[in-house]
C-alpha cells in the first residue's frame, strides 16, 4: 500500500460540493497538506446575480484559506474552477471543460448533496440520486480513474439498529432505475405528494435519496474503483484548519447556538442515549485515507462515526454546551442559557409555547416599542421546525461500527503522515466542546472572542432568570392554596 503522499503526488482531482462545509474543509485540507497535487477541479454555478468568476473570487477569499493566503499562497492557483450545475445534465459543463476532466481526472471526492431535512422528494432525488448517476456516468470515460470517493450519511439505514461497513437494500426496497425514470416522467407536485408512501422508516427525503445513491454507487463497482465514507453528525473542526472552525448553523451547531444565546429553554430527545458527532476534519482525513482503497469489483465502506471509538450522550453535550456557554458568553445572549430534554412530545410543545413563544412575543413587543425591527418569534417558530425534523435523531440510538480504523491504523503506521488525524479515541470531548463554542462566536457570530466579554450580562440575566423562577412558582403555590 503507497503511502498518502505518494498516492497523491501529480494527482489531477474533481471535488463536488467543494462550497460546502465539508467539501471546502476537505480542499483546503488537500492544498495543505498535499502540495504535490496538480490540480482540483470544482464546479461553480451562478448565483444570487454573481458569475462564476465573482463567485470563485470571493470563494478563495474565505476564513477557511486564511493560512494558505498566509503561508502558501501560491498553492491556492492549483484550484480550477468550472462553471456547472448538479443537478443539470452533463453538470452543465461546456465540452471543452468536460474533455479536460475525462481526460486527466484521477481521483473524484463526491461530496455533492441536498442536506436540507425537509427537501421537496423531487429536489433530494435530482442532487443526491441522479446527480450522483450522472458523474458514475461520466467516469467510465475517464480512462485515468483511479478512486471515486462518495460521501454518503450513516443515517441511509435508519431502520437497522446495527449498521456496518455494508451496503443494504434499501427500506423499503426500491429499484433505483425506476426510481429514477419515475423521477423523470412524474410531475413535481404529484411526485413530491409521494414521499411519505415510499419512504417508508426513513425520517426525511435526505436519508431516503442517500441510501437510494448507494444503491446507484454499488451497481457500477465492477467497472469503476468506489468507496464510500458515511459521516455521522459533522459539527465543527477538532484541530484543522482551526480549532472550532464552523460555518453553518444546521444540525447541532444551530441548536448550540441557540442555547449561548438562552432561547432555547426545551429540546424534544432522549438525554441518556449517544449523540453520534464527528469533528469534520476527521471526516475529511477519513476521506483522504479511504481514497487510496478504492479497487474495482468490491466497495469498501467507512462509517465515520464516534459512537462506537468515543461516545458521548446528548446530556453530557447539553451540560458542557450549557458549561462553556456561561463562561464565555456570547454578546447576543439574549437569555441566562439553560434547558431541559424532553422526551413527551406534549410535554415538549406546552415547554414551547411557554418557555420559546411567550417570551419571543414579549421581547417583540418591546422591540415595536423602540420601533426596532429585529423580531425573535419569528425564529423561536424557524427552530420548532428544525427540532421537529430532528427528532428521530435526538430520540433515537444507532450502532455505526467502523473496523475501517483499523486500516488507517495500518496504512499509516511507519508514515510521515501524522498531519492525517483519524484516532478519535483522543478526542476530548470537555475541550472540544469549548472550541466548539468559541468557534461559534468567532465564525459565525463574527465576534472578537474576548476572555471576560459579557460576564457581567450573564450574571445579570442569571439572577433575572433566578427571581422569575422563584416569583413563578410562589404565585403557583399562592393560586393553588
């Protein structure tokens, strides 16, 4: 087996999804730390008025590529942009662009993806299923292949309890062509009215049109080299290209967030079961290492998950979100940050109505008195829906094995590759949740991060929050008796 340097030295790469969070990560973690790559090819589309070439502009001006700018700037010219589509035929890609990439394209990361939970069946199926056909399409006349990587989710079997490093029909059983030619021919309102009749235990379109991609991914083993790395709940970076490093608030990271700033007072799951998170530089350098076992006739799996190596549960995430999010305060904060989990759904929805909408509608009214326009209900209903379309994951318990960590154990030992981080035994969880926090602030509130900043709200709202219990509950015992 070639050592990581040597499989990447002169490689020409195609990086889909590479505006990303993921797939951002992985480019600058591939210019890093590989610079004997030739080229990474991305695709760009137009958007929000801006042309590909503004958007390419302002993409390698990201935080991300800090340190490149900084150090290495030069390797940042290795970067290729073309201007595509997804989700068009052919990617979009003019024929000039599309000789190039069958022509010298020897690794492809297909990273890709609709994650949006609630996504139109129609618009899932067209990223995830069929963009993903698409590009094993255009790999067979790519005559330098030498290693397709896809990223799938850990979450594409949600009705196994004990998912491994395989590939399983999916549930219920669908063929992916009909799925496909359906996809085609039926009309999007019709086929998107489809989806919870044949879905079946999956919890959102996202899990349903990714397990259906794996299924695509299988069918063409035998004449392409694939692996699979399926990522459980990525949240921020441990290390790489910085501690903290965020720059979405989906998933945990909004629900975090949400928590620094107190508006969170009740979050509908099951506080004693594992909450599966992976750092996404260890997403990243999983992908990276998988890359390099990608043969043809066999898929080999990698469940980048942390549930089974270092598991941490939802209350001990809670307590330490709660823990780092009163020490360093946010200058948003809103609330003294604290909340309870809560299985019942009734109970859930009341704690809502009381604890999110009743105080949103209060700080509201004020807000017109100050003739502001800056509205909180309107948020406090935007998190409902997220928790809503989150439930499964914060009520329910997978079991994600990963002997592939084995391999990289392997692969690496007796390599100068110690940049390539994959031992998440390592990881603890008390500081990295402290990195995760100031990330927060850093990266997505914009704020300078300042060691005292704030304490003195937070002890303000604290005994606010303190006198409003007490008061409450001495007008309930005076009401009842």
């Amino acid at each position: 087996m070639a050592e990581p340097e040597d499989f990447y030295k002169d490689a020409e790469i195609f990086v889909t999804g590479a505006t990303g969070f993921v797939g951002k990560t992985l480019l600058e973690k591939l210019l890093w730390s590989f610079p004997q790559i030739a080229h990474i090819y991305m695709l760009i589309r137009e958007k929000s008025g801006q042309t590909v070439a503004q958007r390419y502009q302002d993409f390698v001006q990201h935080t991300i590529f800090e340190r490149l700018r900084t150090h290495y700037p030069e390797r940042l010219e290795k970067l290729v942009y073309l201007k595509g589509n997804i989700e068009c035929d052919d990617f979009g890609l003019s024929p000039t662009d599309r000789h190039r990439l069958c022509t010298h394209v020897q690794i492809i990361f297909h990273s890709a993806a609709t994650v949006r939970f609630n996504e139109r069946l129609k618009v899932a199926a067209r990223v995830n299923a069929i963009g993903t056909w698409h590009l094993l399409e255009l790999c067979k006349e790519m005559p330098e292949l030498k290693s397709f990587v896809y990223v799938s989710t850990a979450y594409c079997n949600p009705g196994r309890k004990f998912v491994d490093e395989l590939i399983y029909p999916t549930l219920p059983p669908v063929n992916w062509k009909m799925f496909v030619d359906c996809t085609n021919k039926i009309p999007d309102a019709y086929f998107n009215s489809l989806a919870n009749y044949i879905k079946g235990p999956h919890p959102n379109t996202y899990t349903f049109t990714k397990s259906i991609a794996e299924q695509i991914v299988n069918d063409y083993k035998q004449c392409i080299p694939i692996v699979i790395v399926r990522p459980s709940i990525v949240t921020a970076a441990h290390r790489e290209p910085y501690p903290g490093w965020i720059d979405n608030i989906q998933g945990i990271t909004g629900i975090m967030m949400e928590i620094g700033k107190g508006t969170i007072s009740s979050i509908l799951g099951d506080k004693d079961i594992i909450c599966d998170i992976i750092p996404v530089d260890f997403v990243v350098n999983t992908l990276i290492l998988m890359a390099q076992k990608a043969t043809l006739g066999r898929v080999y799996i990698a469940n980048a998950t942390s549930g089974v190596t270092n598991p941490i549960t939802w209350a001990r995430l809670g307590c330490l979100t709660l823990k780092w999010s009163r020490i360093y305060p946010t200058k948003r904060i809103l609330m003294y940050p604290y909340f309870k989990y809560r299985k019942s759904f009734m109970l859930h929805e009341i704690a809502v109505i009381l604890l999110h909408y009743v105080p949103a509608l209060l700080m509201d009214l004020l807000t017109l008195l100050r003739q502001k326009r800056k509205f909180v209900l309107p948020i406090a209903k935007k998190f409902r829906q997220a928790c809503l379309a989150g439930r499964t994951f914060s009520l329910n318990e997978w079991i994600f094995k990963n002997q592939s960590r084995y391999y990289f154990q392997e692969l690496l030992q007796g390599t100068p590759a110690p940049h390539l981080t994959w031992n998440l035994e390592t990881l603890d969880y008390d500081n990295y949740i402290r990195e995760f926090v100031i990330g927060i602030q850093k990266y997505l509130h914009r704020e300078r991060f300042q060691t005292n900043a704030s304490k003195w709200k937070v002890t303000r709202l604290y005994w606010t929050w303190a006198f409003m219990h007490i008061f409450l509950t001495l007008l309930v015992v005076y009401c009842l008796f």
